[in-house]
C-alpha cells in the first residue's frame, strides 16, 4: 500500500551517492559553489543583469541539494549541525546589535 510513495528528498540525496559515488558528490558541490559565486559576480558587475534572478536562484538551489549531500556523505549530525547554526546566528545576531 505505501510502496507507491515518491522517494523522499533524503532518499534522492542516498541514491545520487551511491550512483555517483561521494568523491563524485563532492566534486559537483564544487562545481555548483563555483556556478553561484559566477553569477553573483555578474550580479556585482552588472553583467546580464536580466539573467541574474533565475541564474542566482537556480544556483542557490543547486547548493542547497549539494548541501544536503555533503551532510550525508560527512555523516553530519542533525542536532549539532542545528545547534552549531543556532550559535553562528546568535554570534551574527550580536553583532549586528552593537553596530
């Protein structure tokens, strides 16, 4: 009965590393940093500013899924990762409190 369920978005993430293999997942998540700092350089410089929402858009989610992967893959735990970011956002937080 529940066997026709879509693949959740974590099973994706399992399955492109298996296929592709981790070096491989890294490796794209490179790529794909690279791609968002491109095209938020030619965001700055104004270079095919048409372009720039859906190319920064596009990229951002394609970090986020490599994001995702890379938290796999470096077996990262849910609950420190999470307490980690509450920490670096408290840190920024406080910072922008003293300007």
């Amino acid at each position: 009965m529940w066997k026709n369920l879509p693949p959740t978005n974590e099973e994706i993430f399992k399955r492109a590393i298996t296929i592709y293999g981790e070096n491989m997942q890294e490796l794209v998540a490179i790529e794909e940093f690279a791609e968002l700092t491109k095209a938020l350089i030619k965001r700055m410089r104004k270079i095919s500013p048409d372009e720039y929402e859906e190319s920064v858009l596009e990229e951002l989610v394609d970090c986020e899924i490599m994001i995702e992967q890379l938290k796999i893959i470096g077996k990262v735990n849910k609950a420190e990762f999470e307490t980690i970011k509450k920490e670096k956002l408290l840190r920024l937080e406080k910072r922008l409190d003293s300007l």
